[in-house]
C-alpha cells in the first residue's frame, strides 16, 4: 500500500511538472503571435485586437483616440544600398524611438514592412500632431549607419476621420502620404 501512495505522488508531481511546462510554453506561445519578431514591437494581429477594443471604449465614453502611421522614408534604397541587415538596424533602432517617445498605455506596432503604427488613447488630432512632429525630429537627429533616417508620419482620429479602426486606418495611411 505504501509502495502504491509513493508511485500516485511521484506520478502526480510528474504530471504537475508537465502542466507548468506547457503553461510557461503557452504563455511563450501567445507571446510570440501577438509580437513582431524583429522590432519586438506589438503585431498587426495585436494592433488591430487594441483597436478594435478601443473603438469599443469609444461608443462608451466617446474619449477620441488618435493613430498615427509613420513610415521609414526611402527605406527600399537605404537596403539597396546598405543590405538588409543594415536595414533591420534601422527598423530595430526606429522601433526603439518610438517606444520611447510614446506612453505605456500607446500601442507601438510594426504594421508591416517599414510602416508602423501607433494608437494613442484618449488623445486628440492636436495632440497626436504635435507627437507625430516629436517623432520626426527625434528621429532625424539620431545617427544611422550610411545616412540619415527621416520618417513620414500621417494622423487620423477616431471619429474625425472614420466611425471604424479601418476607416482610421486607411486616413492615416492617406495622410502619410500628404
């Protein structure tokens, strides 16, 4: 009998051991498909889920929110000319500025390429404008291998410019290019 409690402890704690390791590995599972594998930075999957949550928030307590799309200027010459590798700095390094620059409960994301995205809660066009400006020039005075990194960045509000994350979406991208 005791023999038998000994092997159904030792079993259990065996099966207690697995447990934790496939929780840890979830936990690393789900990590890895809401981030962005280069930057670190959130994922378009991510974003869009912080979006559409924040649109949510918005038909409750109509609180304006802001995106801006920001894209790395002439990125395809500077790998070009520099390689890929180089490239992938200056998309880290981007990355990093814009983590710093924005606040913790902003969300940061690689939308794709050289383009990111950020959604800024509770702020409105004046606001988003001015960090978009900060942005810009904090970037332009950092030191990239080769040449200098500018960024375009377009604004667009929630529910100044679209009633949906999409329509806000799709207004940044097309002020980017204004």
């Amino acid at each position: 009998f005791n023999g038998m409690v000994w092997r159904l402890r030792e079993g259990r704690k065996e099966l207690d051991a697995i447990n934790e390791t496939l929780r840890v590995q979830n936990e690393e599972l789900e990590t890895l498909s809401l981030t962005d594998g280069l930057t670190g930075l959130a994922n378009r999957r991510f974003l869009v889920q912080q979006l559409n949550e924040e649109a949510l928030r918005f038909r409750r307590t109509k609180n304006e929110f802001c995106v801006l799309m920001a894209d790395v200027d002439h990125f395809k010459q500077y790998n070009d000319t520099f390689g890929h590798p180089a490239g992938d700095e200056v998309l880290k390094k981007v990355a990093r500025l814009l983590q710093a620059s924005t606040r913790e409960i902003d969300c940061v994301a690689r939308y794709g390429g050289e383009e990111f995205c950020i959604m800024l809660p509770e702020t409105d066009t004046a606001g988003a404008t001015t960090l978009a400006s900060r942005i810009c020039e904090r970037v332009a005075a950092t030191e990239f291998p080769g040449q200098k990194i500018t960024l375009s960045i377009g604004v667009a509000s929630l529910p100044g410019n679209g009633d949906t994350p999409d329509a806000v979406i799709a207004a940044a991208d097309e002020a980017l290019y204004q």
